[in-house]
C-alpha cells in the first residue's frame, strides 16, 4: 500500500498545486514556519498567544528529538526509489532515513499544541501541517506511513509537553 500511495501520490498531483505544497514545504524547513507564527503569536496574541506559541515551540522540540535523534537512527529506512518519482523534487530530498518524517511530526506537534491555548490558531496550523505532510510524499521524501508515524509522534509531542508538569509532579529539591 505505501508503495502504491507513493507512487500515485507523487504523478498525479499536477505542477502548479505541488509548487504550491513545495513553497509552504520549505517554509516549515528548520521550523523556520514555527518560529515565525510563534513570533506572530506572541506580538498579536498578549499572554494567549505567547502560551499557545511556546507550547508550540516545546512541542516541536520533543517531536524533532523524538523522530529525527531516535526514530531515524533506529529505522534506518531507505527513501523512495528515485525511479518512482517522475519530477525533479527527488534531487532535493534529505538523505536520512526515511522513518519517520520529521517534518511532519514538528507540524503536527505545533498546531496540536498551540490548539488548547487558542483553538482558533491550532486549527489554522493545522491547514499547514497537513500541506507539509501530503508535500513530504508528493516530493518523494517519505512514503505515507512514514508521515502517518510523524504525525503520532507530533500528536505524542503536544500530549507530552501540555502534561508534562503534572506527569512530573511537583520537584523538590532533596535539601531545602
């Protein structure tokens, strides 16, 4: 099946929507996107919005350690072969493990945790999310289960950073 979406997904798109996916794409490239929604935010939005970007942010940490400095050391996953690709996206794709696609976890851990703070902007970011997770196939970056793991791994990320202080109690330190 992954096999089949790659492929479908990467010749039926026609050219004008995948440069559309491309440029959102290399917007989110180094959370560069992330970065300056959360600057936005925090200019825009008063406390409410600082609170949404910073979750954001802690988010996309945890989910960029998680896929990109666990996941893709242990996968090891080959990208799609070049020949299934029939554009030139393929010359620009990374040359890390495939497994799973970090891009998209970083997506997906902003706009699920921005979204308790302010809803409203967790919704909107969720639209880029999904542009950067259907681009990362459409380019032959990853195949689809790769970006179906990212988007877990981000939904993980925003569960984690908004329960973190509870999960981690209150900390004492031993002498006082």
């Amino acid at each position: 099946m992954d096999r089949k979406l790659t492929r479908q997904a990467a010749s039926r798109i026609p050219r004008r929507p995948a440069e559309a996916l491309s440029v959102v794409e290399e917007a989110a490239q180094g959370t560069k996107l992330w970065c300056g929604v959360t600057v936005a935010l925090a200019g825009l939005g008063g406390r409410r919005g600082r609170r949404a970007g910073a979750a954001g942010l802690a988010a996309v940490a945890v989910a960029q350690l998680v896929s990109n400095g666990v996941c893709k050391p242990l996968a090891d996953r080959p990208r799609p072969p070049r020949d299934w690709i029939p554009h030139d996206e393929v010359e620009d794709r990374p040359v890390s493990s495939s497994f799973p696609s970090g891009h998209t976890a970083a997506a997906v851990a902003f706009a699920a945790a921005a979204a308790p703070s302010w809803p409203l902007v967790g919704a909107l970011c969720a639209v880029p999310a999904a542009v950067v997770a259907v681009e990362r196939v459409q380019s032959g970056a990853h195949y689809p289960s790769d970006v179906a793991a990212g988007a877990v791994i981000g939904l993980a990320a925003a569960w984690l950073t908004r329960h973190s202080p509870r999960l981690l109690g209150p900390l004492r330190p031993a002498c006082s």
